[in-house]
C-alpha cells in the first residue's frame, strides 16, 4: 500500500512538472449514450483491411504467420488510430469534458484525468466506446498475441491465454488504470482480449466462429481471402457505460453524484433499457476468464437510477440542487473547443517547442525529414512513373527487379514488384529515401497501379522501419501530404503528445 502511494505520488509531480501524456487515458461512454452520433464501422471496417491489404502487398520473405500479424498490428498501434479517430474530423466523435462524467474530479482525486483530459466517444456496431479502445484493441492486443506465440510459446494453450490474461490483468491495475487514473476498466480488458482474437485470426481458421482466416497463404505468398469486419469482435461490453468501470474512492463520489443527475434526463427516462447490455449473460460467460474487477450495482446507470428512485424526494431535490451548484462552479475549467492542427513548420515546432523534456530534437529532425521526403517525392515522380509504364508490358508474370539509377545526382535504389490475382493484376515501383536523420530508421517510397483489364487506379505511400516496425501511409489515414501524422509517427514512443 505504502509503496502505491509513493508511486501515485511521482506520477503526479511527472504529470505537473512535464506535462506528461502517460500511457493511460481515461473516457466516457455514459454521456454521449445521449447524444445521436453516427455509425463508424464502415469508416473503420475499410481502413484497417487497407492496412492489411499492404502488409500482404508488401510481404517479403518466407512465410510467417506470427510476423504478419504483428506487422498489420503495427500499423495501427502506439496509438497512431486513436489519436486519428480523434483529430482526422472523418470520424463523430464526442469529447466534451465540462459534460463527462469526470465534469467534477479535482486534482486531487485524479491528476491525469484533471490535466490530461480523455479521449473522445464515437460510435463501432451500434457502441459509444472510447478511442482509447482502439489502441488496446491493436497495441495491447498486439502485446497478447506477442507473449502468446513467442514469449510463451513452450507453454500448452490453456497455459499460454491464461498468462497473458493474468498479465493483463496486472497492467490495468498499474499503469493502464488503476495506479495511473484511480479507475479499473473491464471494458479495456475485454478489448484487449478481442485484440488478440483478431490477429489469431488473420492466419488461423474458426477463431471467429464459422469464418476462414482473413490471410491464406500459397507457399511464402500471402492472400487476402475475406474482410476483416469490426462487427465481429465489437459488443456491449466495449462500452464503458454498459460494463462499468470500477472507480476508486478518491474518484467514485464524483462520478456518482452525475450519474444520479442523469437518472432524470428523458433519455434516461424514456429508454431506460438502452442502457442495459444486450446478451450479458452470453457476454459475462465469454469474458468469465480475464480477472474484471465488477461492481455493476454501484456504477451501471440502470442500477444507479434503481437506488435513486429509492430516495425520498427531499433527499433528491436537496441532491440535485447541491450537485447543480457543484457543476455549475467548475464548469468553467474546461475548453472543449477544437483542436488546433499547426499547417506550416515554423507553427508545428511553436506548438511543440515545450513538449515532453528530450523530445524536440526528435520532433525537429522528423519535421525536417518530412520535408526533405516531400521534396524527394517530386524528383522521383518522373522516374517512377516511367519505370510502371515500362514494366506494365509485363502482364503475365510475376517479378521483382531491382534498378540503381541516379535521380538529382544521387544513385537511388528502386524495386519493381508485380503480382497478379485471379481478377486484378499490381505493379508497385518503391524506392528508397537516400536521407538518414535518426539510427535504425529507413523510409521508402512505393507507388502503385492496380489493373483491373485495361483500367488502372493509382497510390502512392510511404514505409518507415524503424526499431522492427513497419509503418505505412495509407489512403485516408496519416497521407503523403499530413505533415504532424507523420512527425507524430516518425518519433519515440515516449514522445507521443496525444
């Protein structure tokens, strides 16, 4: 106990001092289940199997069905979705702190929650669940398959999940949760555990009842065989709001006394089912395994409302006024006006001059590398563009040839890949960034056409490999021409700011 204190104690001073963005980040699901937001699964659904489809198009090597999957994890991870579902604008979102749940918590009952703020609630599958989800779904999803197929990999099956369900376990008691924000989040824990499912079944069949693997593999060649769909892995228990967290002392009263006020809002009174999982009992039997820590009576806004409705109507009208002036006074702490994105250089290093200590030299270099790709870009187009129009004569075969030719008096290597399907055939001509700002890094450029008969599209991207992760720009998601998207991926982990 003494030593929980001491280190809640350093996290404070850390997230006072340094304006730290910690691994942790809070949400709320109760507040926007009143308010009509859009449906995003197709949004999203198209997204990541374009992540999957140029994982697959970009496959070198032998088969591995452990390495694709944590590659296609990669993508999206170290919260390079989350932060996209919350500032692209292509996605409804709702984040408005002076109406959230947290509307009342001081510093003292939380310091992240207080300074950090939360992330925004959208809607996935008919659930308001948090974008924070979206970073345990691939990030900490990822970390399960890892430990289960490579650290684990000695230990029988049952062995194996139980580990890493353990060890998911302790993360959300420490610096995913508890420790960190003073809640406990079951809802993060069955996100993860989905995570998990999902990168199993990119290469296994019937981890998703009655479907095939979404990569089949012909030899060391990889195949797209079926769509990955989010609806297959989004329930009622990614709701925060519908799988209650468990909210500690310093926190509980707070987020109880809105909850109470809630019970009197028409959505509330009007619907009160809607705020009741759908298959608890199939969901609370699925999820049995991963150590939640529940107090459904204390925390779900039906229970909630069942208590209060027990109450004397001068004990409710004496409340209400109280919490009413409690709001009322703190209302004016927040901003929830929109975030400001920098669109020139000098007003990105300006944003971020007082970013996290030891981290704007790497904002700074990576802000230049951006530059100097942008550049490298235009030289290349005309050689690039050359190079698809020779070797689309080559339609019947598959190949990869590589080229050295001096572009702007520097001698750059280009690759040229051809791969042809039962109905499309694709010619991708990638070359590699002669430019080196930080150790273990390399960045290349691949344009792409995809016939379909005589008819072709045409993309470009980038992939970064930096320390075993590629990453990739794709259509829609942290583009060619999106300049923080791509510091914000091209830097440390530790340096994130959001």
């Amino acid at each position: 106990m003494k030593h929980n204190k001491i280190i809640k104690i350093l996290i404070f001073v850390a997230t006072l001092t340094f304006s730290i963005k910690s691994f942790s980040y809070e949400t709320d699901q109760y507040s926007p289940m009143f308010v009509n937001l859009s449906e995003s699964s197709n949004k999203l659904d198209h997204l990541v199997n374009e992540g999957i489809e140029t994982v697959v198009r970009n496959w070198k090597g032998p088969r591995s069905d452990i390495q694709i999957s944590l590659k296609i994890a990669d993508i999206f991870q170290h919260r390079q979705l989350e932060k996209w579902v919350n500032q692209s604008g292509k996605i409804d979102t709702w984040s408005k702190m002076s109406e959230s749940i947290f509307r009342t918590v001081l510093w003292r009952n939380s310091p992240i929650i207080r300074f950090k703020g939360m992330a925004a609630s959208f809607k996935l599958n008919d659930v308001i669940v948090g974008a924070d989800k979206m970073s345990h779904f691939f990030g900490v999803g990822r970390e399960y398959f890892r430990k289960y197929s490579i650290e684990y990999s000695k230990k029988d099956d049952d062995k194996k999940l139980q580990k890493i369900l353990d060890w998911g376990a302790f993360s959300e008691k420490a610096w995913w949760g508890k420790l960190t924000t003073n809640v406990f989040s079951n809802a993060d824990l069955v996100v993860n555990y989905e995570g998990f499912l999902f990168l199993k079944s990119l290469t296994e069949d019937f981890v998703i009842d009655r479907k095939l693997a979404i990569i089949k593999w012909v030899g060391d060649i990889p195949y797209v065989q079926r769509k990955f769909k989010f609806s297959d892995h989004v329930t009622d228990f990614w709701s925060e709001a519908l799988l209650p967290s468990l909210f500690q002392v310093s926190v509980k009263s707070r987020v109880l006394g809105v909850l109470r006020k809630y019970c009197t809002r028409k959505g509330f009174v009007d619907n009160p089912e809607r705020f009741k999982p759908r298959n608890e009992v199939l969901l609370m039997d699925k999820y049995k395994n991963l150590s939640m820590e529940l107090d459904i009576d204390t925390f779900r806004l039906d229970k909630v409302c069942e208590d209060f409705s027990s109450w004397s109507k001068e004990e409710k009208d004496k409340f209400l006024k109280k919490q009413t002036r409690l709001e009322n006074r703190l209302s004016d702490r927040f901003n929830d006006g929109p975030v400001i994105i920098p669109t020139s250089p000098l007003e990105f290093l300006k944003k971020y001059r007082s970013s996290i200590p030891g981290c704007y030299k790497d904002i700074k270099n990576s802000l230049r590398e951006y530059q100097l790709l942008s550049v490298w870009k235009e030289e290349l187009s005309k050689t690039t563009i050359s190079l698809l129009d020779k070797f689309s004569q080559y339609s019947t075969t598959d190949f990869n040839y590589d080229e050295l030719i001096e572009v702007d008096e520097l001698e750059t290597q280009f690759s040229i890949d051809q791969k042809n399907e039962t109905d499309k055939r694709s010619i991708c001509v990638k070359s590699k960034f002669p430019f080196v700002f930080r150790k273990n890094t390399s960045i290349s450029l691949s344009t792409c056409r995809t016939y379909k008969g005589d008819i072709y599209s045409e993309s470009s991207q980038y992939l970064m490999k930096r320390g075993g992760f590629d990453l990739y720009s794709l259509a829609g998601y942290y583009e060619l021409d999106d300049m923080e998207g791509y510091v914000y991926r091209a830097i440390p982990y530790h340096c994130k700011w959001y």
